[in-house]
C-alpha cells in the first residue's frame, strides 16, 4: 500500500538557518502530495501541495518539489524563524482522493 | 469563520463507558474523515466519509463507528472503548476530496 517515510525529528536550528525535511513516498500511480504544518495545541493546516511531477509548491517561504524519479517531496526554507516550530508532516492522496496517508511528522524547534 | 468544531476537547473515560466525540463543519463540505494521531505512528485514519449517507473504513477502523445522516456532522462513536484508544483524535473535512483538508482542534482521549 501507499506509504510515506519522513527523516525523524526533532530538528533543532538556529533562527535564519537553511532548513530541509526529507519525504520520500510509495505509491502506485501518480499521486498528489502535501506537507501539513501543525503548531502546538492545535490541528494540521495545509502549508503547501503538488499534484503532478516536478511541480512545485509553496507558500510563507517554504517551498518542495514533486520529484518522480527519486519519489521524493522535501521541505526546505531559506530562512526559519522562532515561529515556524511546528511539527511538518508529509503526506499523500491517493488517485480517487478518498485517502491521505501520512507520514510520522518532524518536529522542528527553532532557537535564537 | 470557517471552522470544524470538535467536542469535547479532552475526556477521560472508562474502559467500556459508550462515547461520541462530535464533529461539525461549517463549510459546506461533502468529504470528511477521522484520524488518530499516535506518537511515533503520525495519523491514521479511521473512518470517511464522501457524502451523505456514504461512509467507509480507513486503515485503523476497529473499535469505532460512524455516521453521516446530515452534511455538516460526523460524529466517532466508540462502543466500548478500551485503554489503547487513548490517543489525540482529528476530525477533518474538505471538498470534494482529499485536495485541501480543514482540521478540528482535536480531542484528546484517556480511557483508563
């Protein structure tokens, strides 16, 4: 069955330093990928999604390429902040949209 | 505001004590879902729903029913709960499918 492999947390970094959290996936087919954000006592948002191979998504300067070859949807940011502790999870829809399936979740803290 | 409410936030029950952890949204959505979040396991999901009247089992669906009888409501009812369904539970909605899904709060379960 479809499944999603994140690097375990947590990942500590200083503010302004380059962030990467690895996805890789199994699935069949082709399917759409996401990476949901969840802060602390609260439920998961979306924070950005691809739904073909080498699209990218992106938003609040966190951005993950959909990449086919290598079934990979990294996380990565230029610059953290304080506020972007959170635990990120990486997930992925199955072709009927019926299923997300999601990874274990990383969390991140960010320090000053 | 657009939201999903979820009721009650926290419980502590018994083993065997008959529970509904109520979901509502807001927004018009004909999909959602429930999911359990354990540590080191992610979210799981438990039970969906495409639209009225049409519900389905995710990958951990034992212990637990559903129903959609109106749009807006999807409650979990846990017959007779037993201590491993001490988790944080996650109702979620969307529409359509699983493109974009909106999050509850979440509500943490104790069953002793």
């Amino acid at each position: 069955g479809d499944s999603v492999t994140q690097m375990e947390g947590p990942v500590t970094l200083s503010e302004e330093a380059f962030l990467t959290i690895n996805c890789t996936y199994t699935a069949t087919g082709y399917p759409s990928l996401f990476w949901y954000v969840q802060y602390p006592g609260e439920g998961l948002q979306l924070l950005l999604k691809a739904t073909k191979a080498d699209d990218k998504g992106s938003n609040k300067g966190f951005e993950a390429t959909y990449r086919k070859e290598t079934t990979s949807f990294h996380l990565e940011k230029g610059s953290v902040q304080v506020s972007d502790s959170a635990v990120y999870f990486c997930a992925l829809s199955d072709r009927g949209g019926n299923k997300l399936t999601f990874g274990t979740g990383t969390q991140l803290k960010v320090e000053l | 505001e657009a939201q999903v409410t979820q009721n009650p936030r926290y419980l502590i029950t018994v083993t065997g004590k008959k529970l509904t952890v109520t979901c509502s949204q807001n927004m018009n959505h004909e999909y959602m879902s429930w999911y359990r979040q354990d540590p080191g396991l992610g979210l799981r999901q438990i039970y969906y729903s495409m639209n009225v009247e049409v519900t389905d089992k995710g990958d951990v669906p034992e212990g637990y029913k559903v129903s959609r009888k109106e749009k807006r409501n999807f409650p979990l009812i846990l017959e007779s709960p037993s201590p491993n369904q001490t988790s944080l539970y996650f109702c979620a909605s969307s529409l359509g499918s699983t493109n974009r899904l909106f999050f509850g709060e979440g509500s943490r379960l104790t069953v002793l």
